[in-house]
C-alpha cells in the first residue's frame, strides 16, 4: 500500500468513526453548530461576544446535550419519553436553536416525575380514580409528569 492509499484509509476511518458523534439536523446543521448559536445569542451584547460566558456556555450545553443522549437511551423503552422529548424540545426552540441544558433539565424531572408516581401506584398511595383524573388534566400535548405528580400529591 502506498503513502496516498494509506492516508485515503486512514482518513475513511476517521471520518466512520467520528461522523455519528457529532448528530446532523436535516438542514445539515450539527448540535454543535445550534449550541454556538444559542451562546452567541445568549452572550453577545451590544456586537461584542462575552468569550468566557461563551465557552461557560458551550460547555453546559454540550454537557445538555451528552446528558440528554444519556437519558434517550436509558428512558427509550418507556412508552410516553419520546412524546415528551420532543414536548420538552419544543418548548425550548427558540427560532430553530435548541436549549439543550434547559431540554435535559426539563426532562430530567419528567423522568423523576414519573418515577415517583410509579412507586405510589407500586405502594397503594395513590388511587386510580385520582390518578386518572390527574393524568387527564396534565397530558396535552405529552404526559407532564412533573405535574401528574403534584396532582396526585395535592390532597384532597
């Protein structure tokens, strides 16, 4: 194998490896490109970008984002988180950016939400009337259940 064949190879592989890791938007767009964006937006003032806040908030931001990849995966099977998911996400787009700390924030409590109804249905805290009642007054546009669980938690 020649010196070009070899850095042709080389090259291949590191575009197959690294290509998955950094998510495209259908316009092409990466997370990474959104989350410039947004800090830009967030952090410039008056034409001059605040680099530091700007790196601060690249950092959250990817760090959203890693943590949101997390939670899809562990949370996927459930039958309501790609609704809220996008919910959430949707929520927080402004103009076509994402807040991806503030998604994986929103998220995150949905999840425990969630989590905390499911251990006082488990253990009989909570009846299936007010459940029901809950879960109709709270599930639009997703199952919010960050709010089913306060629902179910306010007494009667």
């Amino acid at each position: 194998m020649n010196k070009r064949s070899l850095t042709k190879a080389v090259l291949a592989t590191i575009v197959i490896y690294l290509l998955p890791t950094v998510p495209a938007y259908a316009d092409g767009s990466s997370v990474e490109e959104n989350n410039r964006k947004f800090c830009e937006k967030e952090w410039t003032s008056r034409g001059e970008l605040d680099q530091r806040m700007f790196n601060s908030c690249m950092a959250k931001q990817n760090k959203g984002y890693a943590g949101l990849e997390a939670m899809t995966a562990k949370h996927k099977s459930l039958s309501w988180f790609a609704r809220a998911r996008a919910g959430v996400t949707e929520e927080w787009t402004k103009r076509g950016v994402v807040d991806y700390n503030m998604v994986r924030a929103s998220l995150e409590s949905e999840v425990d939400g969630y989590l905390d109804v499911e251990y006082m249905i488990e253990h009989d805290e909570v009846s299936q009337a007010k459940l029901a009642r809950c879960k109709a007054e709270w599930s639009r546009k997703y199952e919010e259940w960050r709010m089913i669980n306060a629902c179910v938690n306010d007494y009667d």
